[in-house]
C-alpha cells in the first residue's frame, strides 16, 4: 500500500513515537458516533490502517467490550499507535500488528471479525489493491459482523465538490493508478462478496459505506 504521498493532512511528529493527523482529529468524532451506532457490544475488531492511532483510541475508549486489533504496514505508524496505546492504558487494545490488506490471503490470518474498520485508505491505493482490501474484508466477517469504511468517494463516476476534484486529481498527478474510488462501485464489489450495504453521508462530502455479513 501506498504512503509516499504528498498528502495536505500529512501527520506530524510529536516530542515521543506518537504522530497526529489534523484529518484524523476533523474526523474522529464524527466516525465514532456512526460506530457506537452500529458495532457490537462485545467481540472482536479489527482497524486497518490504523495511521497514527488517534482514532482506535477514541473507538476502544468507547466500545469496552470490543476486543481492538489495530494494525498498519508503516512501522513509524505502528510505533505511533503504540504509544497513543500505551499512554492510554487500555485493557481492550491489543498491541498493533504489521498488516499490508492489499495482498491477498491476508484474512485468514486476521479474521473472523465482529467489527472491522477502515479509514481513509482506498483513494491512496490502485483499483486491484483495494479489491483486495475489500475482498479480504468480506472473508474476515464473522456472521453477524459489520465492516464500517470511511473516506472520500466519487458518485457515478464523479467528484461532487470542487475540492474533491482537485485533491482526486493531485492523487492521480503522483501516481496515476490511485484516487478516488466510486462508492457504487465498492458496494457493489461488498454486496457481490455476499453483504449487506448502506451508504451514509458524512461531513465534508465524505461517506460512510456499512457492509454487514447475514448472521447464521
């Protein structure tokens, strides 16, 4: 998965391991009452691409009885999320693991979940890497469980705000195989892996797509 990008929000360092993304602190809040609505009370989560560590910390705080795995392919970011963890000091939050979801085969290692969340990821990895995500996604679901992906996201093929458009594009001017992706097509990607999908509205144009495995 991609992290050589010149991004706006880029996380900063701070005087120890930990980072912090000023798009993580935006967003946070606003993720987490869509997960207090909808995740398990208790079970398994899994975070992919867990970034700095400033949202699995919020989540963990919040569902106490979710067991969390956070998890990240850049070690300056899994030393990140350790530390947020470790200042913390929560007893429902695993120690992050190294975790690349663009390479197949990685459910079954990570899986079966009762929740898995992802954010912020799919508009920085090619179209076959997030396939992979999202189908690995679907196999690591326990029944019953939700997966929630937030991000930004084209409809119909298209950027509906102009900074949308402009930041799609700066993705794409750095690596032509990345952008945004369409949110009708990552439903229909969850939907064809056997889920049920819902599309939220989320602030600052972005959305919310919620993919739910049949319980048994």
């Amino acid at each position: 998965m991609t992290r050589n990008l010149d991004l706006p929000d880029a996380p900063t360092p701070g005087p120890d391991a930990r980072m912090s993304a000023p798009s993580a602190l935006r967003n946070r809040d606003h993720i987490l009452a869509v997960l207090q609505s909808v995740a398990p009370e208790r079970g398994r989560a899994l975070e992919i691409a867990s970034g700095t560590g400033e949202h699995v910390i919020a989540f963990a705080a919040a569902t106490p009885g979710l067991d969390w795995q956070p998890t990240d392919m850049d070690i300056e970011r899994l030393a990140s999320v350790a530390a947020w963890s470790a200042r913390a000091g929560l007893a429902n939050l695993r120690p992050p693991l190294r975790l690349d979801a663009s390479l197949p085969g990685w459910a079954q290692d990570h899986g079966p979940r009762d929740l898995i969340v992802l954010v912020n990821l799919l508009h920085l990895i090619p179209d076959n890497a997030a396939g992979t995500v999202l189908d690995g996604i679907a196999a690591a679901l326990a029944p019953g469980g939700i997966a929630l992906i937030y991000g930004p996201f084209l409809r119909d093929g298209r950027a509906t705000s102009d900074g949308d458009a402009r930041f799609d594009a700066s993705l794409r001017a750095q690596d032509p195989a990345i952008g945004y992706k369409d949110a009708a097509w990552v439903a229909d990607r969850l939907t064809r892996a056997g889920l049920a999908v819902e599309i939220r509205e989320m602030p600052a144009n972005n959305l919310i797509i919620l993919a739910r495995r049949p319980a048994v």
